[in-house]
C-alpha cells in the first residue's frame, strides 16, 4: 500500500529532512523576487528539478534553499 501524506510527513519528521521554517522563507523569498520579473512559474519548474534529480542522493547538501538558488541562477535572476 502507497505511503499517505501525512505517514510521509511523519516519516520525514523523524529523519529530521523537514525544515518547514527555513524552506517556507526560502520558497517566499525566491517567489517575491522571481514574480518582480514575472519569472514565478519558471523559478518554481526549475526548482523542482533541481531538488527531485539531486535531493535523494543527500538531503543535508541539497535542500530546497539550494534547489531555488540554482533555479534563480537558471534564470539570471
């Protein structure tokens, strides 16, 4: 049986992946300024695949801060 959202939640409490202060200022920082250049769904895109082609491999050193980062550097933003 599929894993439910909050048994992934729970799980991920408990290996202490979950940031969702620190994510939550980085994705509204990154919104704040992308939309300032009308540049949101872009930056969103590319953040996504950043963090799902590289996260897995080491969650500490690829977070979602560094997932926006490259995605703002995608963008020249």
């Amino acid at each position: 049986m599929d894993e439910g959202y909050w048994e992934g939640l729970l799980k991920m409490e408990k290996n202490k992946t979950l940031k969702p202060d620190e994510d939550l200022k980085a994705i509204a920082l990154a919104l704040n300024h992308a939309n300032e250049h009308g540049m949101a769904a872009e930056v969103v895109w590319s953040a996504m695949r950043h963090y799902q082609k590289y996260h897995s491999s080491a969650p500490e050193t690829y977070t979602m801060e560094w997932a926006l980062q490259c995605a703002m550097n995608d963008w020249d933003l």
